[in-house]
C-alpha cells in the first residue's frame, strides 16, 4: 500500500512546496494538497504534512523531508 501524504497549501510558506514535489517525482507515494487541513493554525507555525493521517511537523521543510521518508521506509518495511 502506498503511503499517502498530505500537505496544507497555506503551509507552502515554509518551502513544503518543494518537498511535495520532490515526492511526487522521486517516491512511491501518493501526495495530495489541500487548501486546509484543518490544524486549527498547525500551517503557520511551522512545516508539517499528515502522513497516513498521522501529523508530523518538522524545524525546517528539509527536515520534514527527512521525517516523511524515515516514515515512508518503516510503512514499507510493514508490506
């Protein structure tokens, strides 16, 4: 099963945008951005995605980056 990541586009801010693309082209995964995801202000303080629901949030986007692929390589050590 893919993983799927989601990404708030008022978060863009914080350079997410960038990563979203870079796991479109490069990973196995299915990414999806919204115009909200509903984190009640999540977007404006620093770069997080939702990734198979779960929320993570990172200090930086090239951080957040990092976090999504460790948790994408544990989702498919799980198939």
């Amino acid at each position: 099963m893919k993983p799927i990541i989601e990404f708030c586009a008022n978060n863009a801010g914080f350079g997410t945008d960038v990563i979203l693309n870079r796991l479109k082209e490069q990973h196995d995964c299915e990414v999806i951005e919204y115009g909200c995801l509903t984190g009640c202000g999540m977007c404006y303080m620093s770069p997080y995605a939702l990734v198979n629901g779960d929320t993570v949030a990172a200090e930086t986007a090239e951080q957040l980056y990092d976090v999504i692929l460790e948790l994408i390589k544990e989702i498919e050590s799980l198939d």
